[in-house]
C-alpha cells in the first residue's frame, strides 16, 4: 500500500473507535506512561493537543512536568512552553496551539508524536504535511516516541529520504 493509502485506511479505522474506547485506550496508556522510566527522567515533555480521536495525553499534564505544545509558523513548527497563562487558539488546520509563549525547541527531552501509522523501524505516516520531519531535521530531542493505536503499527511502507525514524513507540 502506498502511504496515502495506509493514511486514509489509519483515519478511518480510527474514527471508527467510539469516543469511549479511545478514552478509555487512552487513559490506560497514561497510567501506565507515567511510571514509564523515558517519562520520569523527563523534565521538558512536548506533546499534542488531540483531534480525530488521536490518543489524548493531556491527563499528563497533572504530572508535575513541564509541556510545550506545537505552533506552525509559516513552514516550521516550534514548540511553546505552557504556562497557566497560554492561550490556545485554534490553527488553519483546526488545531489548538498556544498564541504566544516561549520557544522551547532545543529543550525538549521527549517529544511524544501524533501518528496516523508506524513501521516497525519507527518510521511514521502524518498528515503529510512534514512538520515533523522537518522539525527533528534541526532539533533533536533526547527521545522521539510516536504515540498510536495498536492497529496503527503496520508492517512497512516506503520511506522517502526526508523521513526520519522515531526512537520508539506508545500503544494504546
């Protein structure tokens, strides 16, 4: 299957998830990441806010850490650390970001990532727009972690060479 195909195949496999089975994946995944060693040894978490059913992480929040959210600017993605006074607003892309803050991008010790499919040498399919990859192509996080559904894991698909491969993988 080509990646768009296996990106149409993953969005509506998970639209199909009713809203309480992804609560509920979710949930279990966050109880069991925060005694995830990658996670305590973390002090700048980076994360996502959900759309489409997405694995929701934002229970992490409660967890004593410091988050950053991403905010596209232009053909660049940064990451803005949250405060108790950011303000979200919500993207072009129907996103919520934070509207202004401090850019964390070089301080990011795990980077948890919104994936539509995975390989197993961590190789992910988003939304195509390559946010991600050109990110990590200037940043490096201590830990990449892309973070799906366990019907998201697919076998292999082919890899252009701007792709670059996560450290590893959550499954919810």
């Amino acid at each position: 299957m080509t990646k768009n195909e296996i990106r149409q195949l993953m969005i509506a496999k998970r639209s199909a998830l009713s809203a309480q089975e992804a609560a509920r994946r979710s949930a279990d995944l966050v109880e069991k990441f925060v005694r995830d060693y990658r996670f305590i040894v973390a002090d700048m978490v980076a994360l996502y806010e959900p759309i489409n059913n997405e694995v929701d992480l934002r229970a992490l929040y409660n967890s004593g850490k410091r988050f950053a959210l991403p905010k596209v600017v232009g053909p660049h993605m940064h990451f803005i650390e949250l405060t108790p006074e950011t303000k979200l607003v919500r993207s072009s892309f129907g996103i919520l970001e934070p509207d202004d803050g401090l850019v964390v991008d070089d301080q990011i010790d795990l980077l948890l990532v919104p994936t539509l499919a995975l390989d197993h040498k961590h190789y992910r399919i988003g939304f195509g727009k390559g946010y991600y990859d050109r990110f990590l192509a200037i940043h490096k996080p201590k830990m990449t972690l892309g973070v799906i559904y366990d019907f998201q894991l697919v076998d292999r698909f082919d890899h252009h060479k701007f792709d670059i491969p996560l450290d590893g993988v959550l499954i919810a």
